[in-house]
C-alpha cells in the first residue's frame, strides 16, 4: 500500500469512490457525479488544502500496480479546532487492514512533518469498523458531536502518547 496526494488525473476514481454505497451512508454524499464534478472536488479540497496546509487527503494505492483503493489523509475544517483523519476505501478492500496501514503511515510520517501533535477523527456511531478501527490505532474517544447536521463520535489523538484522560 502507498500514499500520494491527489491530482487532477484522479478525478475518474474520485467518481467511483465518492458514489459507492458506503461512502453516501458513512460520510456524505459530496454530489460528485462527473469527472468534471470531481475536478471541482479536487481543486476545492485535496488541493486548496495543501496549498493552504501542506497536507490533506491522499489517494492510498496498492503496491503492485498501483491499483487505487481508497483515500486517507488530514483535514482541516473550520468547525474543528485540530485537523482530523479521514479515510475511505473502495468495499472490496474494506477488512483486509489496508485503512489501519494507511492511516498508520500517515499519522507516523505526516504529524512531525506538519509540526502536529493533535489530530481529531469524527465517525458515524453506526460505523462500527470505523470506530473500532480508531481506537486500535490509538485514539481516544472524547464525546459525540454534531457536524453537518448529523451526531457522530469524536476522537482525539496525541502523537505523544497522551490520552485525552490525561489532559484533564
């Protein structure tokens, strides 16, 4: 598995990607139908963000062939005080550990780049991988919060080991 940022090459995938079944129900249907929607999507996410960040989403591929199977990268949004993971792969490559490696690796290498020691993930409560995936790679859950109109679960991370119990 490897991570890249995004490009405007990727927009075909983003369609795929963006339209599947669980995408919609755990995340939000981003209304990108089109290649030129995806364009859209790009320029006005993965790429503002690492104009502005340095970071942001990264198209995860797998090793042989480069086969794109998900994204997975940091998030910057403004009604969050910390950036926060997010991730999404294609079903087929749901449960085989390809979200833990990537999110893994991107946490490892891209907090001490970015200079970050926090960093938030916000989860549907009905997304069980989702959650349970968080807490193996080692986040802590703090509360539920609302975001877009909808009740998730929010988790913290520290890259210096703390737990949010030990903030307080």
């Amino acid at each position: 598995m490897s991570l890249r940022q995004l490009t405007l090459a990727d927009a075909s995938f983003i369609v795929t990607l963006l339209n599947d079944k669980s995408f919609i129900k755990n995340i939000a249907d981003k209304n990108v139908r089109t290649e030129a929607d995806a364009h859209n999507y790009l320029k006005q996410g993965p790429l503002a963000s690492y104009d502005s960040f340095g970071f942001g989403l990264n198209i995860v591929s797998l090793n042989e062939g480069g086969t794109p199977i998900g994204m997975c990268g940091l998030l910057k949004r403004d009604e969050l005080p910390y950036p926060d993971l997010g991730y999404a792969l294609l079903p087929e490559f749901c449960g085989k550990g390809y979200a833990f490696e990537a999110a893994n690796a991107l946490l490892r290498y891209e907090l001490p780049k970015y200079n970050l020691n926090t960093v938030l993930a916000i989860v549907s409560p009905t997304n069980l991988s989702s959650n349970k995936l968080l807490m193996k790679l080692g986040f802590s859950q703090i509360e539920s919060t609302v975001l877009y109109g909808m009740k998730n679960n929010q988790y913290q991370y520290f890259q210096d080991g703390r737990t949010s119990d030990s903030c307080k």
